[in-house]
C-alpha cells in the first residue's frame, strides 16, 4: 500500500512538472498593450507603427566621460626638516677594557624627533651585534649599560 501512494505522488509531480505554463505577457513586447475588454483602438494610415525588437541592444553603449576639472590647485607641499642627530658619548665597557663610540641612529620617533626608550634600545641591541662579542664582552651587559646610559 505505502508503496502504491508513493508511486502516485510521483506521477503526480511528474505531470505538473511536465505541465506547460503560460507566460503573462504576450510576444509583442510592447508595453503599452491595452487592457483586456477596453475597446481597440483604430490604426490610422500615418500613425508609424512600432518596431517590435528584440530585447537588449545590439550595440555597445558605453558611458560619456566627465567633462575635465576647470582648474586644479595640488594641495601645498609640507617642507620638512630633519632635526639634528644627538649621539649620545661613548661607552666604558669595563669587561673588555674599551671605550666605544655609539653609532648615529635614525631620527627618533618622540616628540620633535627625539630618542625614545624603545629606540634607544633598538639602537644599543644593533651595537652589540656591530661591534661583536670581542668588543662588548657579554652583550647582555652591554646592551643593559647602553640603554641606561
């Protein structure tokens, strides 16, 4: 029994399926077609009659360009001028006996240029690697007496 109704409802949907639908416009494409049970109108002799086409162009339309700026004033140019490098003054590395310059490093991201505590840390860490072990001793000392200078 389960069997036969399921075999029904699939005949079923087979044939709606299957069913043809009518479209709700007709194949004139004119939007103006008169409403069912409104009288016809007459066509006249000099009336031109619409052209009937197919939907879409058939030729490319592209967009106008914008007509150009009458004028056009660039925005000012800022001048910068790079503030001047302080070095700090060599460093005494008591575990080697030296005195090392410390190197010019790049303008400081503080308030008018200047070194901050992360660049100064940035600048005593790329020492140690420059001048090597030889020179600083233990690099971790080094760097600790950089930074605190």
């Amino acid at each position: 029994m389960p069997n036969t109704a399921i075999a029904c409802l699939l005949a079923a949907a087979l044939a709606f399926a299957a069913a043809p639908v009518r479209a709700q416009w007709d194949n004139d494409y004119n939007i103006m077609t008169p409403e069912k049970g409104a009288p016809a109108k007459k066509k006249s002799a000099e009336e031109p009659q619409p052209r009937k086409h197919p939907r879409g162009s058939s030729t490319l339309v592209t967009p106008t360009p914008l007509p150009p700026p009458l004028h056009y004033n660039p925005p000012p140019v800022p001048t910068v001028t790079p503030t001047a490098r302080v070095v700090p003054p060599s460093l005494y590395v008591p575990q080697t006996g030296q005195t090392l310059p410390n190197l010019p490093g790049p303008v400081g991201n503080g308030p008018g240029g200047s070194e901050t505590s992360q660049d100064r840390a940035v600048r005593c860490a790329h020492q140690a690697g420059v001048y090597g072990p030889a020179q600083t001793g233990n690099p971790n000392a080094y760097i600790g007496s950089c930074i605190t200078q």
